[in-house]
C-alpha cells in the first residue's frame, strides 16, 4: 500500500491531498466510501473486477453518488 498521508500537492491552481488506503480491510474501504460521498471523480488502478470484489463495483459507487464520473 502507497502512504501519502497529509500530503498536499498544487496542481495547476488545485489543490489535491493525497492518502493511501488498504482496501483489503473493511476500514479501508470504509474509509474509500466517505471519500466517495463527497468525490467528483474516482481514479483508480485497480482492474474493475477486483474492485467488484471488495463490494466497490462502479455501478455501487453511482448508487452511492450519483454524481461521481
């Protein structure tokens, strides 16, 4: 797992914090879920079926926030 906790990072006039989770345990997904109930956008590297296997599936995350690109 990658750790960037409390890093902040500018990027082209926005600002973006930076955290690592592990979302092979449930307060990381937990965690991820919060993140998702106020995110834009989700960019991930995980391939979609692994994340389908940790209750993370894209059409879960909609229902969550329908907003979320």
């Amino acid at each position: 797992m990658l750790r960037l906790e409390g890093l902040t990072k500018r990027y082209r006039g926005a600002e973006l914090a930076l955290e690592g989770v592990d979302l092979e345990v449930p307060a990381g997904r937990e965690r991820l879920l919060g993140w998702i109930d106020e995110a834009d956008v989700l960019v991930s590297s995980h391939p979609a079926d692994r994340l389908e296997a940790l209750g993370l599936a894209p059409d879960q995350l909609s229902a969550r926030n329908p907003g979320l690109v």
